[in-house]
C-alpha cells in the first residue's frame, strides 16, 4: 500500500508509540492524585506541556490539551466571541476556505447575532493584507484565518497578518493543523494569540491536540468538573496521547528541514510529472504551500471514480469531489480559489510524509495518468470538450 | 466497504461502455456542475433495444449503475426498458449507499431521455411527464442545485 493521505492522518512513528506504552499499564496513575504514583504521571504530562510550547517559542502555561484540532478550533473562537461580546465587539474576520470545525462554529456564532467578514482568498489560496485591513472594524473581536489550507496546503501571512491584528489589538487565531510539526511556528515573532493543533497530523496519536493560547487571554471554560488544565478542561488528562504528542511534535520539529526538503523534491516531481497531463492545473500557489501537499484539478473527470481506481492501484488518495464529501457541492476550498464546479470534482489531493520513497512517487508517477486516460475516454464531459461542443476551463 | 462486490464489479468492468455511431436514440442526463453526467445511446429494431452504450463522467456509483441499466435493458422491448426503475437498478446492484441512491434514479432517467430522443425522432407521441426535465434536484432528490 502506497500511503499518501497524511493531510488526513499519518502514521505513529515507532519512537512514539514506544514513549507512550508505559502510559497504559506501568505509569497508569491518575496525574490528579496525591501519591508519588500519580504524581510521577502529573511530571510526565508537564513534562510534554514543556515540551509542546518550546515547540511554538510558548510558554508551558500557555499550552491547554484538547482531544484535537477541531476542540481546540471550536474552543478558541467561542471563547474569543464571548471575550468581544463583554465589550460589545461582536464582529469576526475570517476566510471563505477555513476548515469546518472554524467554518461551522462560525455559522453558531452568526446565528446568535454575531457578524463574520469571510475573506476570499483568491486563485492563488492566500488572503490579501489590504482586503484584512480593509476588513476591519471597531467591533472587530476576533481575527480566525488558517496557517496552512488543509487541501491545498497554500501557507498564509502569518506574521504580517498577527502584527496588524496586534497593533489593531484584535485577537488573532490560527488553525494551525495542517502547519503545526511542517513549517516552522514562533508564536511571539508571529504575534499568534491563540494557535490550534493536532497530534494525529505530525506522527502522533489521533484523539490529542491542544490550543495554544496567550498569557492574559482570559480563557472561559470548555468543560466543567475538575482542576485539569487550570480548571478549564475538566476530565482526567490522556496522558499517554499527550507524552506521544510531546515526542512527535518535538521529533517533527528536529527533523523539519530535512524532511520538508525530501517532501518538496518529491511533491514537485509529482507537479512536474502529473502537469504533464493535458487540461489539469495545480490547485493553489506552487511555492507557498505545505512542503507535502499536492492537489491538481484533472478536466473532464471526477474525483470518486479517480479514488477508487487509485485504491485498486494500492495507492490511498483524496478528493474534493462531491462524491467524497457525502454531498452535492464540491471541495468549498476549490470553489474559494474560483475552480468551476464541474472542474472542482475532479480534483486528486496526495500529501507525502518522511516516509514517502522515490519509489512510490515514481509509481503513481506512472498510474494516474493510466486512469485520468481510461475515465475520460468514458466520460461525456470530455467528449465534449475534444468536440469543442463544450469549453476547457483549464 | 463503501460499496458491494456487484458495484465494484460494475464499476471496474463496466459493460456496454462506449458510443454507438449510428444510435436511433441518444440520452443524456445529469449535470457537470452536480458532478454527473450519463449518456446512453440506443439502437432500437421492431420495438426491441437490440444493443446499448454508455459514457458516464460520475461516481463509482454513477458508472455502475449506467452498467447495470444497459444491462437490464438490453434486448427488451421499449415498453419494457420505460417500466425499468431505479429501484430495480439498485436491487440489482444489491444496493447502494443511501446518498448515492440518486445515481440509480439518474440511471432510470438516461434510459427514459434515449427512449424519448427515439420517439422524437420516428415522430411516435408519447407521454411527456414521463421524462427526464433536466432538473438536477429530480434526481438528487435533495438540495435543488440549479444553474
């Protein structure tokens, strides 16, 4: 099996899953009780809280576990809103292409009466600078734009858009799922104040993530019932998924050079090579992109049909297709950088990881095409288009 | 799995795939922007469908179920192949996923617009409520998704 599906999950490295196994049945003790048992298990969890916010230049008590990125999404708007609706700051900036834990808790906040500016994000995948500014307002409470699309993988301003919400002193989140353990993250130079993350995306357990948030931020709280997290997330901590998270971030971070220069070698072969086919486009600004994302729009063809020969092929893959998402619309991410519809479905995303060969590559190198070949050749869309009764959009 | 060994089958060995140059009848349904689109073609002698095509730009299911129906309309006669449902598409195919239900109906429909595109051309009256009215939300049979 050739997988490249690591936008979706990655696999636990070896030296995670060893760092957590002493979690579930020697160092079990509950990090809330007393007795040195506990206590040691308390140690380790701060130990990893040290250990995730030297990752992001945090401080450990700015870090919070979370069961994920989308918690940590959900939790940091809500508490961003609530923090501008005591100030009678009920307006939100955010972007068209946002993943939906961000896209749907917005939806909730628009219907109890707060306003949201969706910024487009144009063919290239990234916002504009003028059009935030332009976009802010007095009430602005809170600024919400993704480090890095998680299917296009196109990396947005951080930095220049974390300075202008702090010198506007507007709360500035990132959904940092995609990026975090990929691209280098510095939450103080960025001037990030609340920053969410998944382990599950970088090597480490799935069911972790955590959210970062800024010292003076006051936080409310997601669950109520016990001390853990400050007091704010309540329920004994998943020690075990959080040291894992610790070591796989701390490892993605070592390793980041090295493993974004391979996946970028890789990633642009595949661009190169699959380019070639004719009527396809990449999807997404070509260089200020995940070093591991691929995502090409194949006309005439749709994306189920593309995934499944795929995985007949051995190669697991993904699509922004209709069909995928279980609902009539394609990826909303394509149709924000202004792919048709009926272009939008038959889109093939591949997102590499440190363990992605040569090999491999060069083998869907060769299947791909095969198959965007025997689909069109049954497809009326593109006896359309050969007839010229219909027009190429790419 | 998503889909039963009877799609998969269909749908990696679909039959009947292909045009038919000089077909008595051409169909096509669906809409590019829903993300399918069948066409069937069909030759049509003493009232009997004696050969079926098809091209399919669509789904796993879409393709299968555009295989399944030339396959149960094949060498029936056109009163037969009008009687032909989505339902027994589906039952054939030993079901589909609910929300791919409308890959069945779409299929139903591609073989109705064939029939009636043959009896507009022979000039032979039919009922026209019976057809396909190119609106993609008869098929989807949920959000209307309109040009």
């Amino acid at each position: 099996m050739i997988y490249l599906d690591n936008a979706g999950t990655t696999k636990v490295s070896k030296k995670v899953k060893q760092a957590m196994l002493p979690f579930f049945d020697e160092d079990y003790g509950n990090a809330s009780s007393l007795y040195t048992f506990g206590q040691r298990a308390k140690e380790q969890l701060e130990n990893a809280r040290a250990m995730v916010a030297k990752c992001l230049n945090a401080q450990p008590r700015e870090i919070y576990f979370t069961s994920g990125g989308s918690e940590s999404d959900n939790w940091a708007i809500n508490a961003a809103a609530q923090i501008g609706a005591r100030q009678n700051k009920k307006h939100i900036i955010s972007t068209t292409f946002e993943h939906h834990a961000v896209l749907h808790t917005l939806k909730k906040l628009e219907s109890q009466g707060f306003e949201v500016t969706y910024l487009p994000v144009h063919e290239n995948g990234i916002v504009r600078l003028d059009e935030l500014k332009q976009a802010m307002r007095l009430d602005t409470c809170l600024v919400t734009i993704m480090f890095a699309n998680n299917e296009i993988g196109t990396i947005q301003p951080i930095a220049e858009i974390g300075k202008l919400c702090r010198e506007k002193k507007i709360l500035f989140h990132t959904d940092a799922v995609q990026a975090t353990g990929h691209v280098a993250i510095d939450v103080v130079a960025m001037n990030i104040d609340m920053l969410s993350m998944s382990s599950h995306k970088f090597h480490g357990p799935k069911g972790v993530g955590a959210l970062y948030v800024r010292q003076g931020i006051a936080l409310s709280n997601l669950i109520e019932g016990g001390a853990q997290e400050r007091g704010k997330r309540a329920g004994t901590e998943n020690v075990a998924g959080i040291y894992g998270m610790a070591v796989a971030l701390q490892d993605a971070v070592a390793e980041m050079k090295e493993v974004a220069a391979r996946e970028t070698k890789l990633r642009d072969k595949l661009f190169t090579e699959l380019g070639k086919i004719p009527h396809s486009a990449i999807n997404g600004d070509r260089k200020h992109r995940l070093p591991n994302n691929f995502n090409m729009c194949f006309e005439g063809i749709e994306g189920e049909s593309l995934l499944l020969l795929l995985d007949d092929a051995g190669v697991c893959a993904s699509s922004g297709s209709a069909c995928t998402s279980g609902s009539l619309d394609p990826s909303h991410v394509l149709l924000a950088i202004g792919r048709p519809h009926e272009v939008a479905h038959g889109s093939l995303r591949l997102t590499l990881s440190k363990y992605t060969t040569e090999d491999e590559i060069d083998y869907v190198i060769k299947k791909v095409p095969e198959i965007v070949d025997y689909l069109r050749k049954m497809s009326p869309v593109w006896d359309e288009l050969q007839k010229g009764e219909r027009k190429y959009a790419l | 799995m998503l889909y039963s060994e009877k799609v998969m089958d269909h749908f990696r060995n679909p039959r009947n795939v292909g045009e038919i140059p000089d077909a008595d009848g051409i169909g096509e349904v669906g809409n590019a922007k829903c993300g399918d689109i069948m066409r069937m073609y069909i030759k049509v002698k003493d009232n009997i469908i004696t050969d079926v095509k098809f091209m399919t730009f669509g789904c796993g299911s879409a393709i299968a179920t555009s295989s399944m129906a030339t396959e149960l309309i094949k060498g029936k006669s056109l009163d037969e192949a009008l009687a032909l449902t989505n339902q027994a598409v589906v039952e054939a195919l030993d079901g589909l996923p609910a929300y791919k239900l409308h890959c069945s109906v779409l299929a139903e429909e591609a073989v109705k617009a064939a029939i009636k595109d043959y009896y507009d051309k022979h000039n032979i009256a039919y009922d026209e409520e019976q057809y396909c009215t190119g609106n993609c939300a008869c098929c989807h049979m949920h959000d209307v998704h309109e040009e």
